[in-house]
C-alpha cells in the first residue's frame, strides 16, 4: 500500500505588516482567500492535509468548509514555525515511508509541478528532507542556505543569526520543504529556541538532521515569483496581478482570445468558451460564463451572469446577475442589472439601464431608456428616453410591451400598464392606461402656439 502523503499548511499568524483585522491567509488575491491557492496545490498533490491555526482560527475553519481531505489544528500559543510543525505532527501517523510537506499559507503562486518535483527529488537521493531555494542578489531578511565545500546543504541561517559573511550568500531559503515524516519528528523534539526571536524554527531542522549524518537536498527554483509569501498589501497587489495575468494566458492557450492578458481580471469561477473574445481592461467575476463567438469589451464589468453564442458587449458596460442571449447586442455605456435578460439578437444600446426585465427575441431598446419590472416582447421597439414609472414609493409594479409594439421616443410608461401586441405609442406620450392590439395610444397636451408672443413679453431690466 502507498504511504500517505501529507502535508502542512502554516496558517496560525496574525499578519501584522498587513495593517488589517483579517488573519493573513484570509486576505482575497484574484477572488480567493490566499490559503485556498495553496490547498489547491496540496489537493492536486493528493495530500492528507493538516492546517494549523491560531489567528481567527475559526473564521479559518469557515471559509475552509466543505474541503476533502483536510483538518485542522490550533497552534496555542504561537512559538515559532518549528512549534506549529510539532503540533500538526501530532495529528499524523507514525508511518516510516510517509513523507511530510510543509508549506506556509500564503504563497498563492506555488505550482503543484514544483512541489512534484520537489518531492521525487527527496524520493531518488533517500534524502531526509528536501527544501526549495531560489538565487537572488537582494537576499534581505531571506533565510540563507549554507553549502559546505562540496555543494551539500548543511544548514539554514536566518538573516538576524547570520554572521557577515553568512549575509553576503545569494542562496535563499523559500521555506518550503519535504521531509521523511518519521525523521522530521525526531527532530522537531530537538530543537530549542536558541535565536534572536526566541522561537522554535522549523529552519533548525535543517543543521540537525545533517549534524545526525542524514541527506538534506536543495532544489533550486528558476522563478523565485513562484514562492513569494504575501506580508504586506503591496505584495499582495503584486501577487493578485500575476494570478489574473496567469489566467488570462491560461485562457489564451485554450483557445480564448484576449486582447491585453494584462489588463483583463478573469475570477476562479468564471467559465470562458473557446472562440470567445475578450477585450482590453475587462472584469469577468463570480460564476460568469462566456460562450464561444461572444465578445466583450473593452472596459466591460461582467458579474455572475451569462453571455451566450456570438453575443456582443460594446465598451463600458456593466451587467449583473442577468442573461445575454445569442446573438444579442449590448452598449456601449449600459448597465444591465439584475435579473435581467436580452433575448436573442436583441439590441440594448448606449446609456440604457435593464433592472428585471426581459427584452424578447429581436427586441430593441437603442439609446437613452429605463426599463424596470417590464416584459418586451419580440421584435418590440422602444425609442429613445422611453422610461417606465415602475415605483409608486410603495409598491412596484410591471409593464408590458408585447410583441411588435413600436414606443415612441420620449415616453413615459406609468406602471402597471399594458402595450398590446403591434400597438403604437405616440412620442411624448405619459400612458397611463392599457393600448389595446393594433391601436395607437397618445397621451400628451395638446400644442398651443401663441402669435407674437415674444414681442408682448416683458423686457429684462
């Protein structure tokens, strides 16, 4: 039988450098709190995983919920990483092959492939752990891998213990290790808090399981972006501008065609078909799902909301919650709200706002228009500044525009009202009452126009 893999996810610290309430690991990147990233990559690796928790352990748990394979245990009070790696230890079993991954909870860009091969390198050298390290000439606060003459890992040095020359090697540790499970145990009973915080560090595990004869390995990452940790807002800006530009280009090699990846935000649970088009500094976000042949933007806001086959979102446009149908066209500048749908080859056009409404199949709503509560039917035609008085400050209530019903510009439908099939609405009207089928419905003062009248008016002093 295969031994199990686990791993460890450290997720107990407060964040102080973050300057907010919210635990670190809860701090969303792209859409997702930054733990769930990292759960990710644990999952894909097929890993019993144990997070430990201090810091808003239960706020933690709850956005955890529902995640297989996973459990939790609290690290009270918090000591170091070597004291929170002790106490998922043990929630482990003792297996001698079992190898143990520990990682910190907030390295959202970690690639499973990486700790994949983080792990066959533990696998074929029958090292005792083995750890990921990148090469940079601003080592900083970075802990520093120390070789000895032949090349082999012998210890970590954190910065604040480093001496001189320690501080000047340009081998970093990225915190991220494997570990014989059974070895890691042993050692993890063996360190002391001998440093300059007066913590146990899990980096300490290191010189010991050298100093006990055993093999530590380094593998050497080429992209050090790849586990950068998040302590301030600034990096986690950085960080959640590389997630959206690794899911733009993503979608790209799936046959997506976008216009500027770096510019364009695609949350985790948006869906976007093969064919698609997106266009320059577009939002995409919450389960949105973007059929083939449809096209989108620039400069569009797009949330939980469905635009199908072959349909066009013109700049500027926001739509929520709703439904564009194929072949339909919206904008530039309209904002569709929720509970809304343009059916098939509807028009919406510039500066018209939808708010729970239906626009039937070939309906049109051009320019300068509100529609809310209402129902248009097929091929209706609403002109421009049509409104519908949907509220009396009590109650709202619907209107009707049935199929083929034409509605003159400048109108103003006062709910609840019904537009028969192929009816007419004069422009300027305030209708008030049902047209019935085929009639024309005209509700405006008549036109007066007085003779002469400017000469009679008084002049300004």
């Amino acid at each position: 039988m295969k031994p199990t893999m686990w791993a460890v996810v450290l997720a107990a610290g407060k964040g102080t450098r973050m300057e907010s309430a919210l635990a670190k690991v809860l701090h969303p990147a792209a859409g997702r709190p930054l733990l769930h990233y990292v759960l990710d990559q644990c999952r894909a690796l097929e890993a019993q995983t144990v997070v430990v928790v201090g810091h808003q352990a239960e706020a933690v748990r709850a956005t955890c919920f529902g995640l297989a394979h996973l459990s939790f245990v609290a690290q009270e009070p918090q000591l170091g990483t070597g004291h929170a790696a002790l106490v998922a230890m043990a929630e482990i079993p003792d297996e001698p092959e079992g190898a143990v991954l520990v990682l910190a909870g907030d390295v959202p860009l970690l690639r499973a492939e990486t700790l994949r091969e983080l792990c066959t390198l533990r696998q074929k050298t029958n090292a005792a752990a083995a750890l990921l390290s990148f090469r940079t000439s601003r080592p900083g606060s970075y802990g520093r891998i120390v070789r000895d003459e032949a090349g082999r890992v012998v210890r970590i040095v954190e910065a604040r213990d480093a001496t001189r020359q320690e501080r000047l090697i340009d081998e970093v540790n990225a915190s991220l290790y494997v570990f014989s499970g059974s070895r890691l145990r042993d050692a993890l009973h063996r360190i002391s808090p001998n440093n300059a915080q007066g913590e146990f560090y899990l980096t300490d595990v290191v010189g010991l399981l050298v100093a006990a004869g055993e093999r530590v390995e380094a593998l050497v990452v080429d992209d050090p972006a790849e586990t950068a940790g998040v302590n301030t807002v600034a990096e986690l800006s950085l960080v959640e501008r590389e997630l959206f530009v690794r899911r733009s280009m993503d979608l790209v090699r799936s046959g997506v065609s976008i216009e500027r990846p770096d510019t364009v935000l695609v949350g985790p649970g948006v869906r976007v078909a093969p064919g698609a088009r997106i266009r320059a500094f577009s939002i995409l976000e919450g389960r949105t799902l973007i059929e083939s042949g449809a096209s989108v933007g620039p400069f569009c806001r797009v949330e939980d909301s469905e635009i199908g086959v072959g349909a066009t979102l013109l700049d500027s446009c926001l739509v929520r919650n709703s439904k564009i149908l194929a072949g339909a066209s919206v904008g530039p500048f309209a904002h569709i709200r929720p509970e809304s749908v343009v059916g098939e080859n509807a028009r919406v056009g510039n500066f018209v706002e939808l708010k729970k409404t239906t626009l039937g199949s070939g309906a049109k709503a051009p320019h300068l228009s509100y529609l809310g509560d209402a129902s248009v039917g097929a091929k209706a035609n609403i002109g421009a500044g049509t409104i519908t008085c949907n509220y009396d400050g009590v109650v709202k209530s619907p209107t009707f525009v049935e199929d083929d019903a034409f509605v003159g510009s400048n109108s103003t439908l006062v709910a609840p009202v019904r537009i028969g099939q192929g009816a007419y609405v004069a422009a300027g009207s305030v209708i008030t009452t049902d047209v019935p089928p085929e009639a024309l419905g005209i509700g405006r003062a008549r036109q007066e126009n007085k003779a002469g009248w400017v000469g009679r008016r008084p002049k300004k002093r």
